[in-house]
C-alpha cells in the first residue's frame, strides 16, 4: 500500500470546514469540538466523514509556516538559516499580511540602531512603562509580554543584520524621554515595506519558498493520529494542496474580523467596526480541532481608528482629540486610548486636531501622504478655532473653549483633565484636524502556547510538531516588535527541535 492510502478525511462537515478540521488517519479518534458549537456529533465532538477525498502531498518540507505577517517571516528566518527547507504559505494573494498595513510603531528598547543614536535605554529600564502601557491596552500574560519585549532588540538587530531591514534614526524623533522605546521603519510610520520586503527577499535568497492565495483548512494527521500536514485550499477555483511537514507554524493572525467569534467570545465589541479584514480566526479553529486550548479570548478587542497611522500620531506631535460637540474626552498620547474612549462613551467618531508643529515633525513624509490619500477627512487649514469650528461641524464655542483649556495646561505642564504627558505643548493657528472611526484592528487570546511557541493541549501537555506565534497565540498581541520576536524565539525553537530529531536518529 502506497503510503498516501493511510490517509481519509475525518471530521470535516461543510460547517467544521469553514471552521477549521482535520484529516485523520485510519482508526483515529475523535476531533474536538468546533470551539463555535455549531454541528457537534455526540459528546460535543465533530462528526467524522468515512470515504472523503484522499490526502495526496504535493511536496514535503521541514518546516511548514503558515501566514506570511511579521511573526511568520520571522518564525522562517532560524529555519532557514539552519539550511532546513521551509515553505510560506498565505490565503492572501500577496505576502506580508495585516503586518505589512500596519502603522509601523514597533516598541524596541536597547537595538543597536538605538544605541547608535545616543540613546541608553534598555529592555529592562524601559519596561515599567511598558507595562503600564499593555496593563492599559488589556494584556493578562505581562511575564510573557516582557520575555517578548527584552528579545525585540535582538529581533530587529537580526533583521538589520541579517537582512538588511532599514530602520530610522531614532534621533529624528527621540528627545529626552520621548519616544526611547520606539523604532520605525526607514520613512516613518507606515512604512512596513523597508522592513518586510528585505525580510522576505532574504529569505528567498535562503531557500525559502513561498505560495500565496492558498488557504489552511485543515491538519493532516498520520496513522499515529500524530500531526504530519497541512491541506490548504485555493481561494480561486477551489484546487486542493496538501504539503507534508516535519515541523508546522501557525501564524495566522487573530479573529478581529470574524463577527461570529467575536459574538462567542467578546460580545461587547461586535457592534465596533473593524479596520481589517483578513483576521478570521481560522488558525484557532484549526488548532482547537487537533486538541489544542484556546485561552484568553474573551478578553476585549483593542481598539484604534481607522487610520492607524492618525491615532500614532500623539507620539510624535501635538494633537487634541475632540467630539462632535467640540469636546476633549481623552488622553493622545496613546494609539488606543482616544479610540477606546469613544466607543465606550458612544460618542460614534472624533476629530484629530493638530497644527504646524505636527506636520513639520520627524512624520512629515508620513502625514503628508496620509492626509492627502485621505482629503475628504481633512478640514484646514484655518487661521482661527472658529473657522475650525465652522469646517469641522461642532459648535464654535465649544471647540474655542477646549482648544483655550488644553493649551492652558500644556503651558502648566500638566494636563490635570487625562493625564497626558508625551508632547504636552500648545497647539497654534493655523489649525487642521482628521476625522477617525474607532474600529477593532486586533483580538487578544488564542492559542495556548509554551514560550518557544509550542501548542498546548487543553490538559497543557504540548502537541508535537505544531507551533503557534503571532496574534494566533494567546500573548502575541502586544505590537508588532513583539510579534516579530515571537517569531523568531519559536523558529529558533523549531530548528532546534528539528537538529535534537537528527541527532537522536542518527545516535
């Protein structure tokens, strides 16, 4: 018999498909049950299928990772660099994921571009304040939230090294105590292209493959039950893949865009819109079908506007956010804050005002770009509040009161009203402002995972040859950096396993 005959699909109904399956060997057992509750067989499991398509692979490979973000790529690079061969694979037509959309704030303390620059902060001296910051964001796992934020320096100094990823002068927008944990691409915010495209075309020159337009719907169990595999379908024509996997990486993102799991799990935020659309929840549903726990998923979606990049911008400038009434409600200086305030309040959106101090920042290239792609959201400029007022649609007197109160503050130094204190400086004529939705751009929980990114079974036993890094995971949701850094401890996980396999095969 030839080998491709010990395998039938099992468990997957044309629900449990769209959910996330697995292809059985013969005899195994059952599949847990959909995580959504929907089609469960008897004891909540999914019914199996006898006499489904056969499973034929189409090509073999060490390592198997699946969704081409930041946290995927950078689960490729040790892999890759141990000569092992490794494939990429994306549901997306084009490489990158959400990670290549996204602002470009990657929090980063003590990298070797940093310290060029003159500054002196480390991972370690700089961490309290980053954990003020993921306690305020809704972040539960802090020790792992560390772990990943003290490996993002080596992160991003491998990526400059190693591949040639281009970074800022962190001396264009770093003063004082401004800003000296935060790194940015080559141009600034939004520019992921100066670190991702490098990535990746390092890779390729390692061997690396990649397949896009492909999508992950189920594992592939061999006659142990144990995981060997991975079924992907295309998103055009339907067209079956199967690649056979001594290692798989899960790197799928987060469930952000599904309304049904954000329904099961945090219901409060279906009624927010969403800035992506890409995140939907498959790579949990494919890990909860094989037995992995799920964990941490009811923990409220954090929240942005919908563009990103204008709710970065209280990092780098000046800016009031104010109501539809003209009113100040928030604190700035966080990319979340402002968001999650108007959702909370039901305020429906908020204006970003700013001025020329803003758009003469270390972010001009960025602001520029971004206000003129988005005119129709741009009011200004305007030589008086009044005259903002009157562009904007909320009430002049009240815009001229907020405007006239934050700036007392700012000259004091202390902004009694939020607790501002990033670029706490009076705003001056001529003014501008951008109108922002608040919208959910990322899920918190998911897979449970060991620190190198090992999938848990829900008795918290690993699962052997499957790992998780990135939003898929629970505590991989803490920025871009962090994802990045997740990445590369669980590729350096992977090529390690992988060399211990060798070793013991070959004693």
């Amino acid at each position: 018999m030839k080998r491709r005959g010990f395998f039938k699909l099992a468990g997957l109904t044309a629900v449990s498909l769209a959910a996330g399956g697995a292809l059985a060997a013969c005899g195994a057992g059952q599949i847990p049950a959909n995580p959504l509750g929907t089609d469960a067989g008897e004891d909540g499991a999914a019914p199996s299928v006898a006499g489904g398509p056969s499973v034929a692979f189409s090509s073999e490979v060490d390592v198997l990772v699946v969704g081409s973000g930041i946290a995927g790529l950078s689960a490729a690079m040790a892999p890759a660099e141990a000569k092992r061969s490794v494939l990429v694979v994306d549901k997306l037509d084009l490489l990158g994921g959400e990670s290549y959309e996204a602002n470009g704030v990657m929090r980063v303390a003590g990298s070797a571009v940093q310290q060029r620059a003159g500054l002196s902060a480390t991972a370690s001296s700089e961490w309290e304040a980053r954990k003020k910051e993921l306690e305020a964001a809704g972040a539960t796992d802090l020790e792992f939230s560390r772990t990943l934020f003290e490996a993002a320096a080596s992160w991003a100094d491998h990526l400059a090294n190693e591949y040639g990823a281009q970074f800022a002068d962190p001396a264009e927008y770093a003063q004082g105590d401004r800003n000296t944990s935060v790194l940015l691409p080559k141009d600034g915010l939004g520019d992921m292209e100066s670190v991702m495209v490098p990535l990746r075309d390092g890779l390729v020159g390692k061997g690396v493959s990649f397949l896009t337009g492909l999508r992950a719907t189920a594992f592939i169990l061999d006659e142990e039950s144990a995981v060997c595999g991975m079924r992907f379908v295309a998103s055009e024509g339907g067209a079956v893949t199967d690649v056979r996997a001594r290692r798989i990486v899960v790197a799928t993102g987060g469930f952000a865009s599904s309304q049904p799991l954000v329904h099961a799990y945090t219901p409060d935020r279906e009624r927010v819109g969403c800035y992506t659309v890409a995140s939907m929840g498959e790579g949990q549903l494919l890990c909860a079908a094989i037995g992995g726990q799920l964990t941490g998923m009811d923990k409220a979606a954090p929240l942005t506007g919908d563009l990103p990049q204008v709710s970065a911008w209280g990092l780098f400038g000046p800016i009031v956010a104010v109501d539809t009434q003209g009113e100040r409600f928030a604190r700035e200086d966080g990319s979340g804050a402002t968001a999650e305030a108007c959702f909370a309040d039901e305020r429906g959106l908020w204006w970003t005002v700013f001025d020329h101090a803003l758009s003469e920042s270390s972010q001009s290239r960025s602001i520029a770009q971004l206000t003129s792609k988005n005119a129709k959201r741009l009011v200004g400029p305007c030589d008086s509040a009044d005259a903002l007022a009157e562009q904007m649609g909320v009430p002049a007197d009240k815009l001229a009161a907020t405007l006239e109160r934050y700036n007392d503050l700012a000259r004091a130094g202390k902004d009694d009203d939020f607790g501002r204190t990033l670029f706490l400086e009076p705003l001056e004529a001529p003014f501008y402002a951008v109108k922002q939705l608040p919208v959910r751009y990322r899920s918190r929980g998911g897979a449970a995972t060991e620190e190198a990114g090992r999938l848990l079974s829900a008795a918290g036993a690993p699962i052997p040859r499957v790992h998780c890094c990135g939003a898929v995971a629970n505590g991989g949701s803490d920025g871009l950096a962090s994802n990045g850094a997740f990445g590369m401890l669980t590729g350096q996980a992977v090529a390690d396993s992988l060399a211990e396999e060798d070793a013991q095969e070959g004693a």
